[in-house]
C-alpha cells in the first residue's frame, strides 16, 4: 500500500456517519429558529468552521453557525453581538461570549459557535465583526476563508488529527492557513508528498514565519512562541519517521 493509499483509509475512517451529520444539522436549524424568531428572514446564514470548509474529523468536531445581517441595518456591530447574546440566553441557552464567536457549550468535547457579523455589502463575501474584549471590529470572509482551504481540505483533515493524537493546541485557523502557506505554487494530488512537505515548512519555518489572514492583510494570525516550539519539534520527529504509522 502506497502512503497516499494509507492516507485515503485514514481519512475514510474519520468520515462522519449519517447520524452525526443529521444531528449536526438538526442543531443548526434549531438555533436558526430561535434567531429568526428573533429578527426575521433578514441574516443569513452559513456553515463556518470544519462543517463549512469539509474539513470534520470523526474524532473531534464543533459546530460554527455565520449570521450576518445586512448592510443596511442600522445596528453597529457591537449592537447586534450583544443583542444576539442577550437572545439566545433569553431562549435558555447557556451562552459564552469569545472574541467573535458565541459559544453554547452542548456536550462534553462539543460546543457551537454562533459568529454575529454585519455584511459590508450585497454580495455579502465580505462582513464585519465586533470582537469583545476589546471593543473593536475587524473584516472577515468566510467565503474566502472556504475558498483557500477548498484545495488542501485532505491535508488539514490530515494534519488536524495529527494535532490531536499529538496533544498540540494549535488554534484552527492557524493551522489551515499554515498549510494554505506551505503548500502554495506545489502539486497538491499526492496526500502523502504534499502532508509531508506541511511537515517540512512547519520544521524550517514556524518559528518566525507571519502567517496572514486571507480575509484582511491587517490581521496576522497568532500562533504562540511556545505552540511554534512545540511544532517544530514535533513535524521534525514526522519528518524523521519511517512510515506514516508512525506519524498518524
């Protein structure tokens, strides 16, 4: 069996089921419910995250729900971030406000995120974003974030059940985007030679490379020093193994 064909199996087996996917779903019209009762047919909505990009794993997986409102309405940012918070406790949810996201905590190990956003015009490619805590919005795309993992989505199935059996907390966007980075102008249809040379990059340059959000050319990606150690080491030990069983 050749890498990529080991590669294929490992990935087959980490398809979610129809159940899964049925109930994933099902979360999401519920809460699409609860807000359009809310506010109406106006937001729109869109999968984000791994759902959004294809690019689950069956042994760890959220939910991320986009809603964005018009560019029309007469609502800042901050407005309608707090007023969706304020909504979804109002409807029983427990409710965790983070930078962009809302997060309802569902079950061990699963959470959904909820990101509010206004559309910065009709095509609504573009939106904006409040980020609490700091009380400053920033430009987002989930559309373009969807279209630069479109043709590495294997790969970062991939290298994120690395990350996990390898006990690395390494935020998600970071690592697409690194891998988006490493692979960019090379031939992408071999999954083994293309998911090691994501290793290599991160080897000879995650310690000082400025990874930069697709979306906005202002937002560099954070990946702490101590995460870019840790990397470091351990996509060496995955360029030194002798087989991909050893690796993932």
């Amino acid at each position: 069996m050749t890498g990529h064909e080991y590669l294929q199996n490992i990935l087959s087996g980490q398809d979610l089921g129809y159940n899964e996917l049925n109930q994933l779903r099902s979360l999401r019209e519920q809460i699409e419910g609860v807000l359009r009762t809310r506010y109406g047919s106006t937001p729109r909505f869109y999968y984000a995250g791994s759902y959004g990009k294809k690019t689950m794993i069956k042994e760890a997986y959220d939910l991320d729900i986009v809603m964005y409102f018009s560019s029309n309405t007469n609502s800042t940012v901050k407005e309608i971030y707090n007023s969706v918070v304020q909504t979804l406790r109002n409807n029983g949810y427990i409710v965790q406000p983070k930078t962009v996201a809302i997060r309802l905590p569902y079950k061990a190990g699963f959470h959904i995120d909820v990101v509010p956003g206004r559309a910065q015009d009709e095509t609504y490619y573009y939106a904006t974003l409040y980020k609490n805590g700091e009380d400053t919005t920033m430009q987002t795309s989930i559309k373009k974030h969807i279209d630069t993992v479109k043709p590495v989505k294997d790969i970062v199935r991939l290298v994120k059940l690395w990350r996990l059996r390898q006990n690395i907390s390494w935020e998600t966007f970071a690592l697409e985007q690194t891998i988006v980075r490493a692979l960019t102008g090379l031939n992408k249809d071999y999954l083994a030679k293309s998911t090691m040379n994501v290793f290599t990059f991160i080897r000879d340059n995650i310690e000082r490379v400025s990874i930069i959000d697709p979306a906005n050319s202002n937002n560099e990606i954070a990946i702490p020093y101590n995460t870019r150690l840790l990397l470091k080491e351990k996509a060496t030990s995955a360029t030194q193994a002798q087989n991909w069983g050893q690796i993932i």
